[in-house]
C-alpha cells in the first residue's frame, strides 16, 4: 500500500520497511503509522482508545517490555525516544481500521484505497 504524508507519495519500499514480523504476524508501529496518517502518535491512540472496541487482539496489541527493547535494538537506539508506555503494533486489519477512524486525509485515502 502506497499513501501520502504531507501531500507527498510514499513509496511502497518505504512502508515495507516498516512492517515487522511479532507473535507471528506482519505488523506495523503505532508511531508509523501516525506518520503515515499524518497525525501525532498520541492522537492516534487516544482515537483508539475511544473506538476500543474495534481493535480485537488480532488487529492490534501491545508491545511487551522485551519485545520493545529487541525492536528498538533493531533502530540502534537505547532509549525509548521519549515514549512513556509501550508503543501498540497494527496488523493489516488494525491499518485499515485506524484510517476509518483517523479524519486526516491520508487516513482518509488509505480507507478508500482499502475499499476498493
């Protein structure tokens, strides 16, 4: 899936870099994907915090303190970069979930490309 970030297209090789194999299945970063959608990571998930209910385990969960810790030796990076909780992971269901909940215009032209 492609998408735009500040009117700019994101190429495909980007957003695959992005994508991670956890608990066995391909996932995504909840920071990721605010950047994709074009909205701060707290937004995000206060927005899935309101709509809980639609992100079943399978479509979204989070991280563990060890599996957070193996990620981020993954960035080179020894600090959680300013988190204060663990980050949450996205599986496909849970992307094209948060852009029907999300009202920036990514997130907007992710749920159309969705849906077609």
């Amino acid at each position: 899936m492609s998408g735009e970030t500040n009117g700019l297209l994101v190429p495909d090789e980007i957003i695959m870099n992005k994508i991670y194999y956890i608990r066995g299945q391909k996932v995504m970063l909840d920071s990721d994907l605010a950047e994709l959608y074009g909205v701060e990571t707290r937004r995000l998930n206060e927005q899935v915090a309101r709509n809980a209910d639609r992100f079943p385990e399978d479509f979204m969960f989070r991280l563990n303190e060890n599996e957070f810790e193996s990620l981020m030796s993954q960035f080179a990076t020894s600090k959680r970069g300013g988190r204060r909780k663990l980050p949450y992971m996205f599986s496909e269901h849970g992307v094209l979930m948060l852009s029907s909940i999300l009202n920036s215009k990514q997130a907007i032209q992710v749920n159309i490309w969705g849906l077609s």
